[in-house]
C-alpha cells in the first residue's frame, strides 16, 4: 500500500495521521477516568466535536499518506 517514494505529502500525512490518534486516545481516556470517577458524570455534547474532528484529520491523514508515494515505473523490456 504504501510501496514507492514517500514525498513530503505523505509524511505531513503521517503526522497529521499521528495526531488525530493522540487526540481520538485522549477522548478515550477521558471517558475511561470519569467512568470510574465517584460521582459518575460523564457529558457526550463536550466530546462531540473532538471525536468528529479526530476522525475527519484521521481520514483526511490517511489520504495524504496515499497520494503521497509516487510508484515506481514499470520498466518495459
């Protein structure tokens, strides 16, 4: 999948791609300690939009990863 030549779009790719699953972990995180937490208060609407921004920077990362690597030619005999 991502055999080739990596170009700078893919490693921008790679760190964007890196960054949405740090934040997507933290979220999880989060609902991990408040669920233990006494009293249980835990609010979905404050997490909404890191979860939805962490999957669009995912998808949008994993994009940039495939279209950065230049494949190889085909070398014709």
């Amino acid at each position: 999948m991502f055999s080739g030549e990596k170009t700078r779009i893919f490693w921008w790719g790679l760190v964007i791609f890196g960054i949405a699953i740090v934040e997507l972990f933290t979220v999880l995180w989060y609902w991990l300690v408040s669920y233990s937490s006494y009293p249980y208060y835990f609010n979905w609407i404050v997490l909404g939009p890191p979860i939805f921004g962490g999957v669009v920077f995912l998808l949008i990362g994993l994009y940039m990863m495939i279209s950065g690597v230049k494949k190889e030619e085909a070398i014709a005999s």
